[in-house]
C-alpha cells in the first residue's frame, strides 16, 4: 500500500502593516506643547521681559549692586510666596500672612526687651507663635467648612489689632524698642539679616535662603508623598480623602507652612531694622498671593510649581526697584502690579486651555 506525501505545514504571511492608530490618550503631544504645560514656563518668559527692558530703560540697573537690591527686594517676597504657592496648590488662601509676619516680629521683639532676655528665646517663642497662628486657621478651615477666605479674613483683622494694642500697652509707643545690644542679637543677625561679599558687591543671606526653601518645596512637591497630597487635595479633596489621602492633616499642617514663612520673614525684619512697626503688613499678604498667581499657581487649586513664585517674586522685585531706577513716579508701582497680575491671570487660562486641547 503507497504512503501519500506528508503535507508541507502552511505558512500565513502578516499583513502588512497600516498606518499607526493614534488617539487623544496615546499620541505625543508635540514639544512645545509639553513645555507650555508646565506653570512656570510663562512667568519665565514674562521674567525674561521685564529684566530686558529694565535694563535698556534704567541702564544703571546693569550696576551689580543695583541687582544685588533687586535681588534682596525680591527675596523678602519670594520667602513668603512659596508656602503661599504651596497652599494654594493645595486649594487654599492666607489673609492674614501679611501681618502674621509682623505678630512674629513683635513677639520676638517684646518678649525679648521686655522681660531681659536672651534674644533667641523671643525668636524660639516667636515659631510657636507664627506655627500655631497657622494651625489654628487650617484647623478652623477644616473643622468649620468655612472657606479659608473668611477665616483668614477675621485672623488678620484680629492679628491687625492685637498687634498695635498689644505694642502700645506694651511699649506705650507703636513700635518696638530697639534691641540691638540684647544678648544673642549679634548671632541671630548672622542668620535672618547679614550680607556677603560677591566680586565687591555686598547680596543679602536672604537671597540664598530664599533659593535653598525653593529648591526645598520642588523636591517637596516632585518627589515626596506629601507632594502628591498637595496637588490632591487641591484638586478634588474629595477624591482625595476616597483614596486615602489625609486632607485633613495636609491642610492644616499647609497652613503651619505659611506661618514658618511668617515667621523667618518677621525675624529678618527684626534683625534688619533692629525694631518693628505695629501697624505693618497690611497689604503684603496680596503682593505673596499675587506673586503665586504670577507664577502659575490657579485660584482654584491643584495646579502649579514652585519654581514659577520664584519668578513671580524676581518680577515683583525687579519693577518695584526698576522704576525707582528709572526715574519714575513710584506710584506707578501700583499699575504696574495690576497689569502683570491681569495678564498672568490671562496667560495661565491660556496656557492651561492650549496645553490640554488635542
């Protein structure tokens, strides 16, 4: 009997390939559109422009003291806008950071003077003071449910008061007594308030404490887990709460974070001036929040860096001292602000609408 050949297996051939199927979840957006979705991207450029035309405006602003002013003038801003940005990515405001700033100066100052003591005890006093200030209204925001708006609203009208009606009972003056010959001053001042020598120009410890808290809140908010809960409360706190997110805990000690702020802004005025003003600060606490805004930080939370407040401080800076360079009214100031706030506010709805259309 004849065996019948063994048939050859068969062989499928793949097609050939078609072109790739992309759609809005899978296809790279294009460079330009990755780097306008960062939030600090515009105020960079914004930043760029200022310093340009203040420097052909004002040529005396090329001087390395003249930036060593602008520096410090931004600095003193950029400290306080950081944990501002911070909560404010975490969907709050802070209203009474202006003059909190002032209450920890004069704590400091007072206690100090007061009762004989070393300087240092009014600066460790002054901490408990400025962190409790910042726990009491996250702990008020979130027991209450008020928006952080109103509270802090009523913190800073109460913190205005206590601060001259204290001074003045005090004191019996609106100001504080001088304490530049208290025991620990001299060290203090080395910390809150010296200056160091660069190519001849003298640039404010300010300035680098200012780079070293925003090189700290990046990391914090990339590549921590507390940053991650920042972005998530200030996004739907909700949602975050649902996964096991402590809001609660995140909030408050947010809050805490800009009364740290206070307080090394309020030891730096302290140790510069050697006395305080009761009656200061009123005001500020817009310039901080106006600051955050300008560097990409959204009104309704969730969004934002902390590399863009350090431009929008650098902003600030650099007008407010430009004009004076330049030669004009200072009262322009003022218009200045309103125009650059404006026009961040416009540029970060754009920027966010361009970086997330298909």
């Amino acid at each position: 009997m004849s065996m019948s050949p063994q048939a050859a297996p068969a062989v499928t051939t793949p097609p050939a390939p078609g072109p790739k199927e992309t759609d809005g979840r899978t296809s790279q957006r294009p460079l330009a559109l990755r780097l306008l979705a960062r939030p600090e991207v515009g105020v960079f450029l914004g930043a760029v422009a200022v310093l340009v035309f203040f420097l052909i405006a004002a040529p005396s602003v090329r001087q390395g003291s003249s930036m060593a002013t602008v520096l410090y003038q931004s600095s003193t801003i950029g400290i306080m806008a950081l944990p501002v940005a911070l909560l404010m990515i975490g969907g709050e405001f802070d209203l009474s950071s202006g003059v909190a700033v002032i209450t920890s100066a004069l704590t400091a100052s007072m206690l100090s003077y007061q009762l004989t003591m070393n300087v240092w005890v009014g600066v460790i006093v002054a901490l408990l003071v400025s962190l409790g200030i910042g726990a009491f209204n996250g702990w008020m925001v979130v027991r209450t449910g008020l928006p952080s708006f109103l509270v802090t609203l009523g913190t800073f009208l109460i913190l205005q008061g206590v601060n001259l009606a204290v001074t003045k009972l005090v004191t019996g003056n609106v100001a504080t007594d001088d304490i530049s010959t208290m025991d620990g001053f001299d060290q203090a001042k080395k910390i809150f308030a010296s200056s160091f020598d660069v190519g001849g120009v003298q640039v404010k410890i300010t300035v680098v404490w200012w780079l070293v808290f925003a090189a700290l809140a990046t990391w914090v908010l990339l590549r921590t887990k507390y940053g991650n809960w920042i972005f998530a409360v200030g996004g739907n706190k909700d949602s975050a709460r649902a996964v096991g997110v402590p809001v609660n805990f995140t909030k408050i000690t947010l809050f805490m974070t800009v009364g740290f702020g206070a307080w090394f802004v309020g030891m730096h005025q302290l140790f510069s001036f050697n006395t305080v003003q009761s009656g200061e600060g009123v005001g500020q606490e817009l310039i901080y929040i106006a600051a955050a805004v300008i560097g990409g930080c959204l009104l309704t939370g969730g969004y934002g860096s902390a590399i863009g407040p350090v431009f929008g401080a650098f902003m600030f800076g650099m007008v407010n001292q430009g004009i004076v360079y330049a030669g004009w009214n200072p009262d322009w100031f003022k218009a200045f602000l309103g125009v650059m706030l404006l026009g961040a506010v416009l540029i970060n709805l754009w920027v966010q609408r361009t970086a997330t259309r298909r």
